[in-house]
C-alpha cells in the first residue's frame, strides 16, 4: 500500500490507495535449462508476492524438470523458486500439460505430487483467456 495525503493537507491524515489492482499472470514454461527456470520461478514469485493471480503452465522438458527438483528437494535446484511460489501462495499454480505429461514419460504419481493440474489445450487457452502479463520461457 502506498499512502498519500488526498487534499487534507493540514489535517495529517493519510488515505490508502493499492499501489496497483490484482491481477492475473500466465507464465509459459517449454524449458528446462537452468536459467529458464529461475526466472519463471522468479516472475512467479514476484506476481505472487504482489497479489497477482499466477499460472505457470508448463511443457516439455520443463515438467520432468519441476518433478525432480520436488522429489530431490528444492535445495539450489534451479526450479526451487517455482515450488516456493507454488507452496507459499494460494494464487500461484504450476499446471502440465497433457501431451507432454506422456511425451516426457512423467507418471500420474510424480505429477500429482509436482502439479496442481494437468490440463489440454482446450483449458490452457480458456485459463489464460484475456490475461495481459503473459511470459515465455
């Protein structure tokens, strides 16, 4: 919150304004390099911590990434700062993709642990329907 004095100077009375509305993000995820995942942890815990809605849906080589680093702590791992948003913001979900959830050879057991989905591309693109702050990594 930021405050401002709102015509009431004199009067030393501070009003309230959010310093910006709650919004949505959607994180785009097709990597597994270490930097890719860092800054997607990064941006989502940032969002996050700001009060921002946060889907961060992942693809390819990103989702064995993501189950790893759970099942072998998050530690230094480069995708730690994405369970960390996931674990500590109601508003911050990691969702994989179907397809790439068989490509990749990720069993239903490591999924269920690592995602809060896994979803088709009929509900990635009406979950992120109309969500201006989009990121790809």
């Amino acid at each position: 919150m930021r405050a401002r004095l709102d015509g009431l100077e004199g009067r030393g009375e501070l009003v309230y304004y959010p310093i910006m509305p709650q919004g949505r993000v959607a994180i785009f995820l097709s990597h597994s390099d270490p930097t890719a995942l860092r800054l997607a942890g990064s941006a989502a815990l940032t969002a996050a911590a700001l009060g921002d809605r946060v889907d961060v849906f992942a693809f390819g080589p990103a989702l064995p990434a993501l189950v790893e680093a759970r099942e072998h702590g998050e530690g230094e791992h480069p995708a730690a700062l994405l369970l960390q948003a996931r674990g500590s913001a109601e508003g911050c979900r990691l969702l994989a993709c179907s397809a790439s959830l068989v490509e990749q050879k990720v069993t239903p057991e490591a999924a269920e642990g690592t995602f809060d989905a896994v979803v088709g591309w009929p509900t990635v693109l009406e979950w992120s329907r109309g969500v201006v702050d989009r990121f790809f990594f």
